[in-house]
C-alpha cells in the first residue's frame, strides 16, 4: 500500500509539480500556522500561571513573616506553591521545543519533495528510504466481506503529516499483484477521511 501511495505521488510530482508544490505549500503552511497559534497561546498561559505562582509564594512569605499565616499553613502553601510552580516550566520547555520544531517542518517541504523524488529513482522501498518519508501509517477496521473487503490506511508524512490530493491523482487506481492469486487495490480517497 505504501509503495502504492508513493506511486501516486511521484505521479503527481511528474504530472505538475507547481500544482503539487502549491497544494504541499497551502496545507503545510495552513497546519503549521495552526499549530503555532495554539503552541504560542498555551505557552503565553504558562508564562502568565507561572508569574502568579510565584507572586503566591512571594507573598506567602511576606504573611508568614508579618505574622498573617502560621508556620503550618505557611509550609502547606509553600509545598503546593512549589509543585505548581515546576509543573509549568516543564510544559514552558516543552512548548518551546515544539515550537523550534514547527519552525522546522517549514522546512521540510523540501526535503519531502526530495525524498519522493529518491524514491521515483529507485526500483522498491528500503527500509531507510521509508523512515525518511513516513512519520505513522493509521490502518482502520475492515469493512466488508469476500471481493467488496475495504480497509481504509492514512499515511502520515514527516514534515507534511496527512496528505490529502485532491483532484490531482484522483485519476487512477492502482493495483499490484501481492502473492499468487492475491491482488491489491490501491483507490486513492475511495473512504471518507
């Protein structure tokens, strides 16, 4: 299936590759966009949360000492402070990796068109070659039975993720002979995503 997939999308690469680098582009940088805007709030919350917190503890302190609160409430609200306090530097860290991340996957539209294109010079799909394109393959349940047997497969591309082709590669279906008798065929978008 995967070779299937890949198939259709040389095809696609070869039939018109500024449509193809337009559609890559639109939806790449639709993603990422959305992706970074939600990335860029939740870290904004964890900044904010992590500034209150530490005013809490700052002014916990100050009642402790002006006599406010007692030692024992004092020693309770710090620890709670404390633990709520590291909780949001760890998401602050990894917000901010996530988001060097994103800024990369601008990147790699690029390096996915080069890698389909390793892959157009080359007979069958290598291990390594597959590691490069694929980030997931989501397989869904079986639909059917006998001849009509569906199955619905998305595959997730590194650096583009989900890549759906409109009417680009809608054209052909694909179909490959996988053990004697046993045949596949590769419909592309047949199954509402």
């Amino acid at each position: 299936m995967v070779t299937l997939e890949l198939r259709r999308l040389s095809k696609c690469i070869c039939d018109n590759e500024e449509d193809f680098a337009t559609l890559l582009a639109d939806k790449t940088n639709a993603d990422i966009f959305k992706e970074k805007k939600h990335l860029e709030s939740e870290l904004q919350k964890c900044l904010m949360r992590s500034e209150q917190v530490s005013e809490l503890c700052i002014k916990c302190y100050e009642d402790n000492v002006a006599g406010k609160l007692n030692d024992e409430m004092f020693m309770r609200f710090s620890q709670k402070y404390e633990t709520e306090r590291l909780e949001p530097k760890e998401k602050i860290s990894a917000y901010r990796k996530r988001l060097s991340e994103v800024d990369e996957m601008q990147l790699g539209k690029e390096k996915f068109i080069a890698a389909v294109r390793k892959f157009m010079q080359m007979d069958k799909l290598t291990a390594p070659l597959l590691q490069e394109l694929i980030d997931r393959i989501d397989v869904y349940e079986v639909t059917a039975t006998g001849k009509k047997r569906k199955q619905m497969i998305k595959i997730h591309y590194k650096f583009v993720g989900y890549l759906e082709l409109p009417s680009l590669a809608r054209r052909h279906n694909y179909r490959e002979e996988t053990r004697k008798g046993v045949a596949v065929e590769y419909v592309p978008n047949a199954l509402p995503a």
